[in-house]
C-alpha cells in the first residue's frame, strides 16, 4: 500500500509538468498570436510606451521571445517552475497575489462541492439501490424517467429555473415574511450571501449535484442488477442470509465501485469550479477566478490555478483508488 | 479615454457594447438632461442602499484608476480638485481648490487650494500632498493608468519628479505646462488622475488600495471584498461640498448581468446598471420605471484615409450617407442610442444638433456622390472590421448591408480579440472601414477632436492629418475665453465632419433600474456613472 501511494506520487511529477508545459505553450502561443495583453488592459488610446514597458516588465512579459510567432519561450517555463517551486504564483494584472486570489475562493467551492456531493452520493446511491432492487416496477420506472429528464437539462436551463422559481417566487414572499424561518428563506436563495455561506450555497449545491445525482443513481442501479444475478450472491442467499446483508454487505459494497470512480473525477472537477452555476448564482468561487481570468487574459491567474487544480485532480483521483481496495476484498495494491 | 468595464466583457470592449456602454443612467425626480452636478436632492439624508458595480481596477493611488467603476468608488472616497459645468464648460470650485488661475498665455497654472483640508486619517491636504501623487504618476516606473495626463506639465515622465510642478507655499502650487493649454483647467477635473495621496497611503501602497484613505464624503468600511463588495459609510469629519445622502452605500459585484437583475428582482440591488443582455426583459417587467439617459460615449467608424479607395473624400461621405442610423437605433440597439450630429457628443458643451451635413439618410444624394467620385462600386468589397464579442456584431452587420443595397458594395464583416484589434488599430493595418468608441475625458470638444481626427490624435487610427484643422483647434487652445474656444472648435470640427476621416453614427444611452426605496437617482455624464452620493433613501 505504502508503496504504491508513493509510485503514485512519482507518477504526478510527469503529470504536473506536462501540463504546465501545455499551458505554457498555450498561453505564449495566445500572446504570439493574439497580441500584447498589457496593451489590451487600455483602450483606444494608447498611454505613454514607457508605461507599457514598465508594466510588462512587471509582470513578465518583456521577452522578446513573445513576439515571435511558435516561439515555445522555454526560457520562461524554466523561470515559472523556478518560481512555482518556491511556492510563489506570480501576480495578477492588478498586482494581486495568485496565491491569495485562490485561497480567498477555494473555501466556497469546497463548500459547494461537498453540498453537492452530499446530495448527489446519498439521493443518488438511495435512488439507485430503490429502481436496482425493483426492477421494472413503478419506482424504477420514475428512477428511470426523472433522472433521464436531469441529464437531458443543461445546467444554465435547470439552474436559472430554479432560481426564477424556488428562489425568487418562493423564496422571495419566505424572506419578505415575519413568521418563516430566516434559514428557509436563505436556503431558496437567488443569489450567494456572504453572512449565510452554507445556506445560500445549498439551491447552487442542488442545482450542481442534480447531473451527477442522474449518473449516479443509474450507475448504481445498473451495477447492482448485474451483481444481484451473480453467483456469491446466489449462494448468500441459499446459505439463508437475510436480504439486507446480502444487498448491503455483499452486493451494494462491490457495485459502487463504479460509482466511486465516477464521484473521483466528480471531486476532481468540482473542485475546480462550476463555472456556469457560479455565474448563475453569483458565487464567489474558483471558476468564476478562472473564467475573469480567461476573459482578461490574465495569463499568471490561468496558469497559477490551474497548476494547483491539477494537483487536486491528481490527489482526489489516487484516493478513489485506494477506496477500490476498501470497497472491494478482490483489488489489493502491493 | 476612459474605459469601462461594465460585467467584464473583456476590459475595454464592454465600453461600447451596442453604444450603450452597458452602463448607469439617471433621472429620478429631475429632467435635469444629466451633467448639472446642482441638481439638489429632495429627499432626506441618510439610510443605507446597495448598488451594483463591476470589479474596480485599482482604487489606490487614484492616479492608478482610468475607467468608470474605480472613478464611481473614488467619486465617493474623494473629492474631486474641480468640476465643469456641462452647460456652459466653465469650472466650479466645489471640491478641493479655491481658485485655478492660468497666466495670460494659458502655460502657467496656479492653484490654490482651500484652507483646512484633511484625509480621513487626519493629514492635511496641502500642497505636499498633490506633489507627491502628481509626481509619482507621472513617473513611468510607477506605471500609473492615467500617467498620460501629466504629458502636457513641463518634465513628465522623465524621473522622479517633474520641473513643471513647483509649491509656492502650503496652499499654492504652480503648474507649468510645456505649451499653452486652455482647457488644463477642465482637464483637472478628471478627479482621479489629479487626487492628492496620503503619506501613509505612498508608503504602503497596496495596504491602501485594500481601504484607500481620501478626502471625500465617504470612507471605506473595512476592506474592499474583491468581486463581492465594497461598502462606503459617511465620513463624520467631512468639511467639503459634495452631497452624500445614504449613511451607507453597499456596491456589490455580480460575474453576470442576469445574477445582478435577479439580485434586483430579490430586493438584494436597489440601483442597477441595465446591461443590453437584460435590458428587454427588465423593460418588459419594470417598463417606466427604467431611467433612460444619454451619456457622452461616440461610436463611429473610421476610414484608413490613406488606402485606395477609402482616400476619397466622396466615398467617405457617400457611405455615410447610405447608412440609416434612425432605423439601426431602433430595430438594433432597442432605441438605446442617438443618431450622431457631430463628432461632440450633446452632453459636452459646445456640441451641436445640426452640424453634420452627412450623418443623415439619403440613399440618392449617396448614389450621386458615388458617381461623383469615380469610384467602381463593384471594383472592391467593403471590410468592416469590429472587435468580437462585444455586442458590435449586429449593428456591423445592418450598416454593411444597407451601404451595400443602397451603393451597391458588397461588404466582408472581420472581426478580432480585442488584444488584436489593438494591435491592429496601433500598426494602422486596416483594409477598411473599422468600429471604435470614445468617451470623454474631460468635458471639452477639444476632447474628441483632437485625439480622435487631430495629427497624430491619441486615438487617431485614420491617418488623417490636416493642417488646417490642427490649427483651428490650436487656436482653440489659446483663445482667451470659452465662447471663442468653443467657436474655434467647432471651425475645426466642420473641416472634420466635411472630408469624413470618420463616421460619427450615434451616442449612447444608458439604462437603470432603481427600486422603490430610492430616490433622487441621475446619471453624471461627466463620471459616466451615476452620481450615487445623491441617492436619498426613503425611510
């Protein structure tokens, strides 16, 4: 076991260098081919050139090597993992730390990511096991046909109609009136609030477990039917075995692996940020860091996170699979 | 100019985002046509509202700020040196100096400031203080945003200070600017690229732009939420003349248009913004209650005047001619716009209703100046350049189609990322016609026409150059009072509207929604913001 993490460990080095090295390119390709982001934070006027050389000096991007197209700049990307390595993320364009900007908002996507979590584990996997266990009858049939529904809805479509009708309509006359819970209110919210930062996550939460709650439930559901027919779990049954062992500690405990695989990359991406349910809600988190960032070509912003998200993804995926072997008596990592 | 970064659709590019800069308007209970900062509130001081505003860029030093969210926080942290009236364009000394008097030849400047006046950490606002931040500005290390506002003062941007800017005694500096100047005085008026600075604001600059120390009505309370909020409360000390009514105002940050009109919708936002992308549906639901008001944005076109066929002047005013602003304005833009009657937009003084000859619609006169000018409609195709995804697609699109109907042109819309539009405008690389915005800087129309048609103008990506138009404004500069200025201005601004380097097409509106709890609420043309110190709170 020990000694597989610590394979896996090795294993990221490549990983987060490749990576870093694909955005590297990326992002010098965009500044070759796109232009001078420094002289794009002005507008039609251009200041005075020693101010823009002042500023790119600031930040970076004095290298003659920027201007000539399909130049990789390997010289920079030397420069950025010396700098990375000592733990320093660079500036943004309003010389602000990258470090701060991501430790400022990763709390409230950790916040979101586990209410979403929470939800679309528990609901998913209950839903799941209920249409498994009854195949074919009225419940698997509803499992079937609402989750169906939740994938074919794109998140910005579900998100804003929650929050035009459980936010606004109903929770707006609950947060207008004196006899209903102030907590009841705030959790229909319409957009985040810094005084209620688990309450007003909750609608956000929901809206962004609601896909993955659909891909659970039918991952458990599938998975379960197709163990239930197995062998160890007919001979469970004829050793007299009451069905909810045979369902909970024998079948339920294997069939999810599936579903932890699916929960990691889950984990994985939340972590980085719902970019389109951040923006609905207003929520102060990762993606919305990267999509200002994006959109102001805020070079050390985009690499900086995402360097770190990398590590995350990286991270959460290596647990998923040491929870193979809890889950499973069969997988043994030596 | 000043940019705008209204919901970020890329830094500048949302500045003139369907012309209607996606930005504040105003009303509230006067018809005042906004820009008369003395129109006085009626209702009582104090409360608190909240308001929606898009992530500022730096808010300390002042002189770091160059676009209209910044200014809209600064306008409340600090008082401004001076104020221009827009009616008449003369100055009003309702912030920090007691007079601004220039010598006879318009080079050198002297401002006395008012006695008595502190930052909100107790220092006194003298001459030192205007010293300091001027100098620092102008410094090119300091890499400021608005460092081109002291180009005119004698040694900027040369080190460390400038030998233009001398202290005659606590109260009294003088400026010398390194040629004669009229307008210095109006220019002063862009509050944050002349503030004073706080010695403790200099020695640590980046504490201070977390809760910036100004001289203004409001100071911050606590630190600036980065793209959440920023909350200003009453400065209990204030000696000054601006009006502060709400206790407190709660700016709030929104990643989306729609995230701030639901907020608005919840009662979290009582003054929006209304941004294009919400603006039918807010005018469907809230109707009348929308405030509509002009601001002094110019979106035009403009010619490479040195490319064939574009170098004739005909052309120019032939394509004018065939584009029907009236019908863009309404069908495109949901009305949010004014047709284009000079390059000055109406709110500066000295702007007038009637004086471009071929800003209106008329398709035959058109064809005839086409004939005239011997250019084969059918010999090139017209490329109309825009930068992308900022609202400009549309409108391109209708003006390229109708030049084509009515002068039988066919027409290629290219679009770029704003970087590379830049880049484009700065290495004068356009093959055609291209959109571009501008707003004020100061109210004057020395303001838009020498950066935008003037010889090597800041903004003038047209490669015109005419002499004679150089010199009218010129002289413009050095006239004696501001009624012969403005006639000066206009001699030039005639010359420009008749050879047509650009296309004026129209000036923006802007839109605001304001709930019930507020009053009181108007547009200040000269801030491109609304004037938010005014808000009343109805208790």
């Amino acid at each position: 076991m020990g000694r597989y993490v610590a394979r896996r460990l090795v294993q990221f080095i490549p990983v987060i260098l490749g990576t870093l090295f694909l955005l590297h390119v990326l992002s010098v390709l965009t500044i070759q081919i796109v232009g001078d982001p420094v002289r794009a934070l002005f507008g039609e006027n251009a200041p005075p050139e020693a101010i823009l050389e002042q500023l790119r000096a600031n930040y970076n991007l004095d290298d003659d090597c920027l201007e000539q197209t399909g130049n990789p700049c390997v010289r920079l990307f030397v420069d950025r993992l010396a700098q990375y390595a000592s733990g320093d993320f660079g500036i943004n364009f309003r010389g602000r730390s990258v470090a701060e900007l991501f430790v400022e908002r990763f709390p409230v996507t950790v916040r979101l990511t586990v209410i979403a979590l929470v939800f679309e584990t528990v609901v998913g996997i209950f839903l799941g096991v209920m249409a498994g266990l009854r195949k074919d009858k009225l419940v698997d049939n509803f499992v079937r046909f609402s989750t169906v529904l939740l994938i074919a809805f794109p998140v910005f479509v579900f998100g804003t109609l929650a929050q035009l009708f459980i936010g606004l309509e109903l929770g707006l006359p609950l947060r207008d009136s004196e006899r209903a819970p102030e907590w009841l209110g705030q959790m229909l919210t319409v957009t985040y609030n810094p005084e209620f930062p688990w309450l007003s996550l909750m609608l956000p939460g929901l809206v962004l477990g609601a896909f993955s709650l659909a891909a659970i439930a039918r991952l458990t559901r599938t998975s379960l039917i197709e163990n239930l027919r197995s062998d160890y779990v007919r001979t469970a049954r004829a050793k007299g075995l009451t069905s909810s062992r045979t369902v909970g500690v024998h079948t339920l405990r294997n069939s999810l692996i599936p579903v932890v695989t699916y929960i990691g990359i889950d984990i994985g991406l939340l972590l980085g940020g719902a970019l389109v349910t951040e923006g609905i809600f207003n929520i102060p988190g990762v993606g919305q860091l990267v999509f200002l960032a994006i959109q102001a070509n805020d070079t050390p912003v985009i690499l900086g996170v995402v360097t770190i998200l990398t590590v995350v993804f990286l991270v959460a995926n290596l647990l998923v699979d040491i929870l193979y072997a809890a889950l499973d008596p069969r997988i043994r990592y030596e | 100019m000043r940019i705008k970064t209204h919901f970020r659709v890329t830094a500048v590019a949302a500045a003139f985002a369907l012309g209607l800069t996606a930005c504040g308007g105003g009303g509230g209970t006067t018809d005042d046509p906004g820009g008369n900062p003395s129109g006085e509130p009626t209702g009582e001081p104090g409360g608190s509202y909240s308001a929606d505003l898009t992530e500022p860029t730096f808010l300390a030093p002042a002189s770091n700020c160059y676009e209209s969210e910044c200014s809209a926080v600064l306008k409340m942290v600090n008082d401004p040196l001076v104020s221009t009236d827009f009616e008449t364009g003369e100055l009003i000394f309702d912030g920090m100096a007691e007079s601004i008097e220039p010598n006879d030849d318009q080079t050198v400047w002297t401002v006395t400031l008012k006695e008595g006046l502190m930052f909100h950490n107790g220092e006194p606002v003298d001459s030192d203080a205007f010293l300091r931040a001027w100098n620092y500005s102008q410094n090119p290390k300091n890499a400021q945003a608005t460092a081109g506002f002291m180009a005119r003062i004698e040694g900027a941007g040369k080190g460390p200070e400038m030998s233009g800017l001398k202290a005659v005694d606590d109260q009294t500096f003088e400026v010398t600017l390194s040629g004669p100047f009229s307008q210095f005085g109006q220019q002063m008026s862009y509050a944050p690229a002349f503030a004073p600075i706080a010695q403790e604001c200099i020695d640590d600059i980046k504490a201070c732009n977390e809760s910036p120390i100004g001289t203004g009505p409001y100071q911050m309370d606590g630190k600036w939420m980065h793209d959440q909020g920023i909350t200003v409360t009453k400065w209990a000390d204030y000696q000054g003349e601006l009006p502060a009514n709400a206790d407190t105002i709660e700016f709030k940050m929104f990643t989306a248009p729609t995230a701030a009109y639901r907020d608005y919708q919840n009662g979290g936002v009582d003054v929006l913004n209304v941004a294009p992308e919400i603006y039918l549906e807010a005018k469907g639901e809230l109707a009348d209650a929308i405030l509509e008001e002009p601001t002094a944005s110019l979106t035009y076109l403009g010619f490479p005047t040195k490319e064939a066929p574009y170098d004739n002047e005909q052309l120019r005013q032939a394509i004018s001619l065939s584009i029907d602003r009236e019908l863009i304005i309404e069908k495109v833009l949901n009305g949010l716009a004014d047709a284009s009657t000079d390059i000055v937009t109406p709110p500066i003084p000295g702007s007038r209703d009637d004086a471009c000859e071929f800003c209106t619609y008329d398709p035959q006169r058109a064809k005839d100046l086409l004939e005239e000018s011997g250019v084969d409609p059918s010999s090139f195709t017209l490329e109309l350049y825009f930068n992308a995804d900022s609202g400009h697609e549309l409108w391109t699109e209708a003006a390229a189609r109708q030049i084509q109907e009515n002068l039988g042109i066919d027409y290629e819309l290219k679009s770029t990322e704003w970087a590379q539009y830049l880049e484009l405008l700065d290495g004068e690389e356009f093959t055609g016609p291209f959109r571009l915005g501008w707003s004020l800087d100061y109210p004057s129309p020395e303001n838009y026409l020498r950066p935008i048609v003037g010889t090597g103008g800041d903004s003038n990506y047209t490669g015109y150059s005419n002499p004679e138009f150089d010199d009218l404004v010129v002289q413009g500069d050095e006239a004696a009072t501001l009624e012969e200025s403005f006639e000066l201005y206009a001699q030039a601004g005639d010359i420009a509207l008749e050879e047509m380097p650009i296309i004026p097409m129209w000036s923006g509106t802007t839109a605001i929604a304001a709930s019930d709890s507020v009053g009181d609420v108007r547009y200040d043309v000269g801030d491109g913001e609304i004037a938010f110190g005014e808000i009343t709170v109805s208790q």
